[in-house]
C-alpha cells in the first residue's frame, strides 16, 4: 500500500524536519562541542593546566567561577581573590595552577590533581614563590574553597540578574550566550552547587576537626562519594603527599596511600582522576544520560590514555634537589646513621619500605587509619568496575605504610597528619615535638628543614595546629630519638641529599 501525502503535509514535515535538525545542532553546538586542548609545552605544564576529563560532569561555567569572588568578596577568607585560599598562582596565567578550562559548548571549569600535588617555597618573605611540580600544595586550603563555593550558592544574591550584570563587565556576551545563562547555567550551577552541600555535609558536623592548607579527608571523601557506606564517627585528615619518582612506589606487594590502602600506582592515579569527577556521577545515569553515552563513547578511552600518560610523567618525574647549600662531609657522616636507623623502612627496595608498619608499632594517630575499611573497598573496587574501568583493587591495612624518603624536603610538615613540623623535631619525642603550631607559610628553614612554623609571620599567613585536637595527634615514629645532637645534625645533613 503506498501512502500519499498532501503537498501541504509534505511541506509540513519537512520543515519540522529541518527545525529538528537545526535544534539537535544547536544543542550539540552549544552544549557538546569539545575544542581540542592548547599544545602544552611540556607535561610539567599539562600536570599544572592539563585536563583530566572533569569538565563534562563536574565543570563549572567559566564566567560564573571568574566573577564569584567579585559578588561575594564577604563570603572569602580574605581579599585577593581565588588567592586567598592559597591557591598557586603564576605570574600571567588566567587562572590559578591546578584549574583547567576547556570549551564543552560553552568554556568550563575544573580541577586537576596539581591543586593538591603543586607546592611552594620561599628563602624569604620577598621572595616570590618557587613552584614544585608533584609536591604537596602545602598553601592550598581546598576546603575553605568548597566552602566558599557552597556558600555561594545558598545565597540571594546567586541569581541571573546579579551575576550576568557582573559577567557584563568583564565579557561582551552574545544575546543567545547571555540567555543560556539566564535560564540554564546559572540556575543549574545554583542546584549543583546545593547537591554538593549535601554531599559534603558530613565534614561540617561538629566533631570533625577542620582539614587546614595542605591537608584533606580523603578516604573519608572516597568513602562518601564512591560508595553507599553509612555516614560514621571517623575524621581522617591527612597530608597531601608528593607524587615524584612513582617507579620507586611500583613493585609486587608494595603499597600507596597513607594506610596503604592501594597496591599500585595506576589505581591511585584513576581513583583520584575520578575522584575529582572525569567519570559520570552513579546517580545520574537517567538526568545526565547525555554524560554517560560521552562517556561510554569516547571519554573513557582518552581517559585511559590520559592516565598512562600521567603515570609515565610521574613515574620518572626526578624529586627537587634541596635548594640550599648541603655540607657533603657531614652529610657522609649522617649516612651510616640513617643505613642504621632509617633504611630498612625507607630504603626503595628494602624489605619494609612501602609496606603497612602495623599501628601498634609506629605508635602515630590512629585517626586516619580507622576511616577506612574492607566494606569501602570492596565497594569501591565495584564501583570503579562498572564505569569499565580495570585497575588492581584497593584494599584494607592495619597500619601506616613507610615511603621512600625521596625529595623529604619538600614534604613537610611531616607525618600522615601533618602533626610534626620539622625533621629536626621528628627526631625528638612527642613530648618535645611543637604542640601548637602553624602551618601554609611557605618560608623554608633550611636548618631544621621544614617550613617556618611560628613567630609573627606564620601566625599571621598560617593555620593554627593543636596537636590535642582529635586526628592531629604528633606521637609515634620514635626513631632516631635517643642519637646525639650531634649524630642528628649528621642525619638531616643527609636526608637533605636524598
Ligand atoms: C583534593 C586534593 C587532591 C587531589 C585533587 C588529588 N590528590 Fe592525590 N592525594 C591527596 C591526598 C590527601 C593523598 C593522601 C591520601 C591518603 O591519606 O592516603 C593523595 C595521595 C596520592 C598519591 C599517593 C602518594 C603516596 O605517597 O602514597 C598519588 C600517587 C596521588 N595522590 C596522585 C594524584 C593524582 C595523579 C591526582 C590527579 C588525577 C591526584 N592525586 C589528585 C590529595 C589529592
Ligand atoms: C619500622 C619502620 C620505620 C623506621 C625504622 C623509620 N621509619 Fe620513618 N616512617 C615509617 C612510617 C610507617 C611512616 C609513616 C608514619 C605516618 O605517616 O604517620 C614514616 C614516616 C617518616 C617520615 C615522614 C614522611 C612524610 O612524608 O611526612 C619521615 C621524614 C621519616 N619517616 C624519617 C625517618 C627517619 C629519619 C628514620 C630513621 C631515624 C626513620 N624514619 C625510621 C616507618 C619507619
């Protein structure tokens, strides 16, 4: 049977078919388009800069971030800006290090693993800061900026009217970019910015303990974010570490994390990339199916290569050399010592270096440690699973794993904690180790090696640490203790080589 069709209808149709095709591309054009990232000058740089595939579902219109601190100076910690977290900024650059912008129909926002894996330091106060690529952002106070974002967002004063009239000082808008704002990104950046309350609502409660600059919770962030585990008593903060030289981390029965919770670098480095949102969220296969067939598509495959690609960085990326002057004969003479004292836990190669010292026997906090456990892991080893990613599970340890010592200069304040401030007073017992100090002032003490951690100037750039407070206990890891004055001055000679 052959269907005729009115001339009139015929018309019809085709019109609607062209309206349709001119909306479906429209929306891909607006919303979809991905513009292929800047050549990067090298991989220090695509490290700082470089996506790690956030942007599609976790990335924030790039007008609405610039103009944030502009509407709501009030709701920062100080002025200056996205600064005023502690964020590294270079002179020059559009944005701060570890933020990323990429054009997914419209420029978007996100974060990468160098907004807490880039540091710095200063011989001085007038010095400007020297970057470190994949050492701990020791500045960084990442949870005063989730704060700060989350505040925004429960705010009057995030709506249409206000923020476009501020976007309007700084960009010439099209009549369509301004309406997609007004009607779609700010009011969706506003809902998003509320479901993150929610998410991040267990490190409000009253108990736990604030993370500071350079720390965070992140097994208790794993914990909440890639599994259904039940909300517990747990408070995990913890130094960010550096990740140079990862070869050295690579290795049967070898472990990473603080608690050795993973057994191999290239999990690390995909639980992280998650972590920071390159997959899919698992709520939102039916609102965001868009996000998901990308994903499934083509975003998982150049995230696998992205990922090997980072590892390959990383893994030979050489730790900073001490920047100061080094005494070579004392540092010979502190050699033995540490061959005594130190190697057989920190040695790469050496039988308990990267591998969990039971908690009994290093005696540090045990805070950090309780906030993860088997259930977590199995779940989140399923839930890495079903976004078809293969990787070697994570697991669960009874102890604090032991690193190599590799660039240890750049690593303080010392401990999973952060509770120690200085080699020098970790070789002294916790009864003499500083029971409140400050730490986020990059100023280095090339003597007791580690940053300036009290008088004026650290009180007044710092954050104040109470070592009584719970998860910041400074006690355990007693080695060294009992050597001479002299015999430890040998000692830090030589950890200022390694
Ligand atoms: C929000 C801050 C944050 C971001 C972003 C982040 N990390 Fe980390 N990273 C941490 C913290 C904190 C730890 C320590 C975890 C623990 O307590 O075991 C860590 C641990 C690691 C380790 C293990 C080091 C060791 O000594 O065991 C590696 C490697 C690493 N991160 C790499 C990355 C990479 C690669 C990215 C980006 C894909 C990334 N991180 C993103 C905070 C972060
Ligand atoms: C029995 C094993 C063992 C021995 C021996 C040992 N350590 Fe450790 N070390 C550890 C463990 C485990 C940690 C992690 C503890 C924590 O994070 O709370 C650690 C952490 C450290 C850190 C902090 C690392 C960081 O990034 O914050 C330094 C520095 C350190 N050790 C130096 C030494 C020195 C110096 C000696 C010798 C005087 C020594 N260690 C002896 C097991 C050991």
């Amino acid at each position: 049977m052959k269907i005729k069709l009115h001339r009139r209808t015929r018309k019809w149709l085709l019109a609607l078919l062209l309206f349709v095709f001119i909306a479906a591309w429209f929306g891909w054009y607006k919303f979809l388009r991905t513009e292929p990232e800047p050549k990067w000058a090298d991989q220090s740089e695509r490290f700082k800069y470089g996506s790690i595939g956030a942007e599609f579902s976790r990335g924030m219109p790039y007008w609405i971030w610039a103009v944030l601190p502009r509407v709501f100076p009030d709701l920062m910690p100080g002025p200056g800006g996205y600064k005023s977290f502690g964020l590294v900024w270079e002179e020059g650059h559009e944005m701060p290090v570890g933020f990323t912008k990429q054009v997914i129909g419209f420029p978007r926002v996100a974060n990468n693993c160098a907004i807490c894996h880039v540091g710095t330091w200063r011989s001085k106060e007038e010095e400007v800061p020297h970057l470190v690529v994949a050492s701990p952002a020791n500045t960084v106070n990442v949870q005063a900026m989730m704060r700060f974002l989350i505040a925004c967002g429960k705010d009057s004063r995030f709506n249409s009217g206000v923020l476009l009239t501020e976007i309007s000082r700084e960009a010439k808008l099209s009549f369509i970019d301004r309406q997609l704002y007004r009607f779609l990104l700010i009011p969706l950046t506003r809902s998003a910015l509320q479901r993150q309350e929610q998410q991040l609502g267990w490190m409000n409660r009253p108990h736990v303990p604030d993370w500071g600059p350079g720390r965070d919770d992140p097994m208790n962030l794993t914990k909440y974010f890639m599994t259904t585990q039940p909300l517990d008593n747990t408070v995990g903060q913890a130094d960010f570490p550096s990740n140079w030289n990862l070869q050295a981390r690579k290795g049967t029965n070898l472990f990473l994390n603080w608690s050795c919770d993973t057994p191999s670098v290239h999990s690390v480095l995909i639980d992280s990339a998650l972590g920071l949102g390159a997959a899919p969220d698992k709520k939102s296969r039916l609102t965001y199916p868009l996000d998901w067939l990308d994903w499934n598509l083509h975003r998982r495959a150049w995230f696998v290569q992205r990922m090997n690609e980072l590892d390959d960085f990383l893994s030979v990326l050489p730790p900073p050399k001490f920047p100061f002057a080094i005494n070579a004969e004392l540092a010979a003479t502190g050699k033995p010592i540490y061959q005594k004292y130190c190697a057989e836990c920190h040695e790469v190669g050496a039988p308990r270096t990267s591998k969990p010292i039971p908690i009994a026997e290093i005696g540090a906090d045990r805070e950090r440690l309780d906030t993860w456990s088997q259930a977590a892991a199995d779940e989140a080893n399923q839930a890495v699973k079903s976004l078809g990613i293969t990787r070697p599970n994570m697991v669960k340890n009874e102890g604090y794993c032991s690193p190599p010592l590799d660039g240890i200069w750049m690593r303080a304040p010392y401990l999973h904690n952060g509770s120690v401030p200085t080699l020098r007073d970790l070789l002294e017992p916790k009864e003499k180790r500083p029971k409140i100090f400050y730490r986020g002032y990059d100023v280095f003490d090339p003597v007791n090696i580690g940053f300036i951690f009290s008088g004026e100037a650290a009180e007044k750039n710092g954050w104040r640490v109470d070592t009584s407070v719970r998860g910041e206990g400074n006690q355990g890891h007693n080695y060294g203790l009992d050597l001479t004055d002299a015999e430890k001055t040998t000692l830090l000679e030589y950890l200022k080589t390694l």
